[in-house]
C-alpha cells in the first residue's frame, strides 16, 4: 500500500464496477477510506470486499446523482460512516443515445444524456464544495471524455457535448474553489477496456483502434485511476484547472 493518501477520506460515484471501481481500487491502495457508489447494491458489496480484502477502508453507498436531495442523503451518509470528503471524484455518467444525426436524435435520449452527465456532474460539486470550501481542503477529480475534446460526425452528439461541458464546468469550478485551498481537475479518457468493452467490442475490432493511438494499445481502468489518484493527492498541490487527455495519444490539444 502506498500511502500518498492516508488519513484522506473519498467518495467516487459510479464506481460499482468499470473506470469508478478501478479509481476506488487506486485511491483505497494509496490510503484512502473509500466510499464505494451505485445503483447495484451488489456490484457496489463486491468492490467494498475486494477493498476491505486488500486492507483498505470502506463503505457501500448508494443514491440517484441527478437528486440533489438524494446527494444531500448521500453526503450525510458518507460523513456518519467515514468522516467528510478529502477526495471526490465525479465519475458517475455515461453514454445513453447511440450516433445518429443531429435531427434523428429524441429529445428524450438528448435530455437523458445531459442529466446523466453534465447535471449529475453538477450537482455533485453542488453537494460536496460547499464542505470542501469551510474546511479550506479538498480535491475534486471530474471525468469527461475524448468525445468532449474533439469534433466527430460519427460520435455521439449528446455525450460529446455534456462531456464537454464537463470540461468548462470544472476550470470554472476551479477557478471559483481555488482561493479556498480546493482543487477541481478534470480527466478525459478515450477507450477504456473495461469489463463491458471487453465483452462487447471483439478483439479483431480493439487491434485496430489500438493502431489509432499513438502508443498502440487501448487504455485500461487502471491508466484512468493512476491519473485521479496523482491529481488528488499532494503531488498535485500546484495543479487545479486542468483537463488531462488519458488517450495514448489519440487527442493532442
């Protein structure tokens, strides 16, 4: 166990299984007491074992992130259970609209998108800054996409542009939190082989974007997690504002 991150206590949603769990995993590993979050009550008992199995601290925790009330109920919980947030890291989200034309898009799929993305992302840092900025501590880690950061006819239009949003968000969070000791950073991942991707993305099909990046291979939970863990942590001290690209190389800004 490292223990870059030892005495610190941290909340990543979304995290019963795929990038979030892999993040619990890292910060858990460096010291954190992690509080584990989803909507599979046994997805989320799964990681707390395999965290509490390995030596660590943690929590199971559940709650719709798109309810502000619910987050409130959620926060309460994490501090009764593990003390106030150190470490938040936003990564709750996903893509609900396959690529299709702007016009062919529903509204309904549109708004589901953005909810599930953008304002859960929101309102998470609506929930938890407020604590972080009495205390004068704290470090928020948000996970956007490589669909944000580059134009794509083929991409899906409503997550490119939460995820974007995401982004922005953040440095103006940043931006505002700063003067009071808290940090806000951002990472963006492009293809991650996590377990879903593994199973339904076939192996002929991962060779060749793998030969789309730069170095050759598709990123791995744990190349995300490395990133959020380094951010969070006081290595980091002088760092706020930033969109890190995860992407072997794939988006060069």
């Amino acid at each position: 166990m490292d223990n870059r991150l030892d005495g610190r206590v941290a909340l990543v949603t979304g995290s019963s299984r795929g990038i979030g769990a892999g993040i619990a995993v890292e910060l858990a590993r460096q010291g954190a007491a992690v509080a584990v979050h989803g909507r599979d009550r046994g997805a989320v008992d799964d990681v707390v074992a395999t965290l509490a199995r390995d030596g660590g601290t943690a929590v199971g925790v559940s709650g719709d992130v798109t309810s502000f009330a619910e987050l409130e109920a959620l926060r309460r919980q994490v501090e009764e259970g593990l003390g106030p947030v150190d470490v938040l890291v936003a990564n709750a989200g996903g893509n609900f609209t396959p690529p299709a034309q702007l016009e062919d898009i529903p509204e309904d799929c549109w708004r589901a998108t953005i909810d599930g993305n953008l304002t859960a992302t929101f309102l998470t840092l609506k929930s938890f800054l407020p604590g972080m900025k009495e205390r004068g501590r704290g470090s928020i880690v948000t996970i956007a996409s490589s669909a944000g950061r580059r134009p794509d006819a083929r991409a899906p239009i409503p997550y490119g542009a939460a995820k974007a949003a995401i982004a922005l968000l953040t440095q103006d969070a940043a931006a505002q939190a700063g003067p009071f000791g808290v940090r806000v950073n951002c990472i963006a991942p492009e293809t991650i082989l996590t377990e879903r991707n593994r199973a339904r993305i076939p192996g002929e099909q991962q060779a060749a974007m793998a030969g789309y990046h730069p170095l050759r291979r598709l990123g791995t939970p744990e190349d995300v997690a490395k990133a959020a863990a380094f951010l969070a942590s006081d290595d980091a001290a002088w760092i706020t504002g930033v969109v890190l690209d995860v992407t072997g190389g794939a988006v060069m800004m």
